[in-house]
C-alpha cells in the first residue's frame, strides 16, 4: 500500500448519516450502517475506513463472477473523483464506506473545497467539528482547502459552530448560513475576523444578527486601517429584522468594498442608515431595499450617489417613494438595468417617463400594483428601452391592451411579460406573442392559449 493508503487507514472517517426514517435507511444495504438512534436525530459519525476484505466466516467466500470488477472500478482515478464532485457532502461521506479505494479518493482535497449540509435535523455543529477535524489531518488545527460552507436552512447550528469554522478555515471565501436563527453577533464576529479572504457572506433569516464587524481584539490589532479589513462584497442580510441605521453605519464603516447588498425586510432601515452607506460604500452595484417601509425619497437622493455603477435597484413596497425618488435615480444611474418598483403606488407616467429617457439600457421593469401607470408611461418605455426583456404590470388597473402593442411591436426582445390581474383583451395577447415569439405570458385570462 502507498503512504497515503497507511496514513488514511488510521484515520477515522466522518459520515453524514441520515435521519433513521429517511429512504436511505430502508433499503438492505442502509440499513447495515452504523447509526445513532438518539431522538432519531441526524448526527456526524465517526468510522474507520472498510476493511481490505471479508473475515467473518459465516460470510460465503464470493464466486468468480462476483469477484470480477465492477464496471464503475473500471474507471481511473481521475473520472471518479469527477463524479464524486457532484455530491453532496452527506453522500460523500457514505461513499468513502464502500471500499478502501473509494475511500482515498472520497477525501482527495479537491473535493473538499466546499462543505454543503441541509436539513432541520443534522446535527450541524458537531457534523463540522468532525469534518474539519478529518481535513485537517495533514495540516494540524488548520484546514487550508476548504473556501465555502453552505449551511442554510440547517436551524441547528449555533455559535459553537460557527467557532469551529472561524477556527480552523482561514481560507474560507463564501459562507452561507441563511434560516439558521440561533447565531448571534458574537461567532458572525469571530468568522470575519478570522477569515481575511471571505468575501461572499449570506446571514438572511438571522434575526439575531444586528451589525457586521471585527472582533474587538483583531479591531485592536488592525488599527488604525481596521475598517477596511473586511474584505466582503457580497452582504446579504434579507429578514434581519433587528437590524437599525447604527448596525448598517457600522456595516458600511468596515464593509467598504461592498458591491452586492440585499436589506430585504430590514424594516427599521430608513434614509439616515442609507446615508452612512453611501459615504463608505461607493461601489455598490446590486442594491435591495424592499419592504423597508421607512425608506423614502430621501433615500432615493442618496442611492443615486452611486451613479452610473449602479446596475440593480428594488425598492419594492417602498410606499414612500414617489416619482421624485425615481426622478433622482434616472437622473444620474444612467447604466441601471434592473429596476424592481413594484407596489410603490406613488410612481406615474411622469416616474416612468423620466425613467425610460434616462436609463435606455434597462432590461428587467417591475412596476406592478402601481395603479397610476397607464398605456402613456408603457408608450414611453416602448420608444426608449428596445433592450427590455422583462416587464411585470401585474394588478395596473390603468393598462389596457393598446399599451402593450407598443410595447410589443418596439421591444422584440421581450421574454416574459406579467399582466396578471391586468384588463387586457385575448387580441392584445396575440398580438404580443405575434411580435414577441419568445416571450412567456403570465396572465389571468382564460381565452388565451
């Protein structure tokens, strides 16, 4: 045997086992794993790699066609460690229980660039202690190949998880922990601190989490450049309900380099916490402030700060924009491309207007529930925005079918088009897929096909 096979064989081996009455575990071959039956929890595991051969002697020697290889042994390492890329990291775990060989190739560093774990009843934390523990056998106490942990939706997990991570993954780059409502500041903290490289973090659903920020030891070592050691680019704090303009000015204030921020529901944001963030963050492109029902267009003033590197805006719900909001960002976000502005009853032709003559590159348009827009603003978006490609006008009451003609005999390169709840006739829609042949028709009328 190689070094590798001797220094893998005294090596315990993790395996995610599934919940005892999943469909994994009723078949003959499930059920002959090794389980743990506490309160039918999902659990990490620890064993040992399988053995060369079969000892038992009441275990029949196997014939000579069943000693013959397998088709998928026939493969070389490389196809199979291929195929192994394509799963999770449960069903990795179980495969390295086949064979001595998969199990070697079950655990090639390459395959462990991200951790992925689901499921209300994994036991998470301890899944991650044994895991990182096993990657870390040949670089003691530090895991080096490990760059993405998706834990979503896994509301086990604790801070003492997010420790093991922070500890043990200084090369982490993305980390994903969205439904997992236990974590506090504390261990979200500890992770960026300890993580130089992480750029991607995704905390929505964390009703805890109020702030994004170094611990106060690495601020104290870092100073006086502290607030620009965050490397994240991507902020996704979507439900975070408790967050307030103080957490998102000192999001901003060590969060510099943000270029993706989602505040959905974040319904304590107002104009003021925008303010701070347009004074730190200047290279935003991707920015989600729906249902932040503070946010108005004061706020708007402020998000067109970022001129023309800003590509995506919703504001969906935002009861207090106005066409003056919208007027401020079509003024100087010349390059936007995404607008979702759906149920911002304020906005009329005249916002759509302003918008279509400004930003003429736009290709995706919500204004849905927007009672005021009517057949003059869709004229205006017909004659000035050919790249359009999607538009939602869901619940207008005001649209009738001569609007979408225009639309459709100008922006050809239409693909979805929702006018649910809309007062349009079955000849407009015809008319619409006639012009439009790729375009998907969401509608409530029951005439059209």
């Amino acid at each position: 045997d190689s070094d590798l096979s001797m220094r893998t064989l005294s090596t315990p081996s993790p395996a995610l086992i599934f919940p005892p009455n999943s469909p994994g575990f009723q078949n003959g071959r499930g059920s002959s794993t090794s389980s743990s039956s506490v309160t039918g929890e999902t659990v990490a595991m620890v064993h040992s790699p399988p053995p060369t051969r079969l000892t038992h002697p009441l275990i029949r020697l196997a014939s000579k066609h069943q000693k013959e290889q397998a088709n998928i042994d026939r493969l070389p390492d490389q196809s199979m460690i291929q195929i192994f890329s394509f799963l999770p990291t449960n069903q990795l775990c179980r495969c390295a229980r086949v064979c001595r060989r998969w199990y070697n190739l079950a655990w090639d560093p390459r395959l462990w660039r991200t951790i992925r774990l689901t499921g209300e009843t994994i036991n998470v934390d301890r899944a991650l202690k044994v895991l990182t523990r096993r990657l870390c056998q040949d670089t003691p106490n530090v895991c080096l190949m490990l760059e993405t942990v998706i834990v979503s939706g896994c509301r086990r997990l604790t801070d003492r998880g997010l420790y093991t991570i922070a500890q043990c993954c200084p090369e982490l780059r993305r980390l994903e922990v969205s439904g997992c409502y236990n974590i506090s500041n504390e261990a979200v903290f500890d992770v960026v601190s300890l993580c130089p490289n992480l750029e991607h973090l995704d905390v929505s659903g964390c009703s805890k989490v109020t702030c994004i920020s170094l611990t106060r030891e690495a601020s104290i070592k870092l100073s006086p450049l502290h607030g620009k050691q965050i490397s994240i680019r991507y902020l996704d704090m979507t439900d975070c309900f408790v967050l307030e303009d103080e957490g998102l000015h000192t999001i901003a204030a060590h969060c510099t380099q943000l270029t993706h921020l989602y505040l959905r529901r974040c319904v304590r944001i107002t104009d003021e916490g925008l303010r701070y963030l347009m004074i730190y963050c200047t290279s935003i492109k991707e920015l989600s402030v729906s249902d932040c029902r503070f946010v108005s267009d004061f706020g708007m003033r402020e998000i067109a700060k970022l001129e023309s590197r800003l590509r995506y805006l919703s504001i969906a719900h935002c009861g207090r924009i106005t066409d003056v909001g919208i007027r401020y960002i079509a003024k100087y976000c010349s390059k936007l491309r995404y607008l979702n502005a759906r149920g911002c009853e304020g906005i009329t032709d005249h916002g759509v207007e302003y918008l279509a003559k400004n930003c003429t590159k736009l290709k995706s348009l919500d204004i849905g529930k927007c009672p005021l827009v009517s057949d003059t603003g869709l004229e205006f978006l017909a004659l000035n925005c050919f790249n359009l490609k999607r538009l939602s006008l869901k619940s207008c009451e005001s649209i009738t079918g001569q609007g979408l003609q225009i639309v459709a005999a100008n922006c050809f390169d239409l693909q979805m088009l929702n006018v649910q709840d809309c007062e349009v006739s079955v000849d407009a829609l015809r008319f619409v897929k006639r012009h439009c042949k790729r375009c998907i028709i969401e509608h409530t009328n029951p005439a059209f096909f």
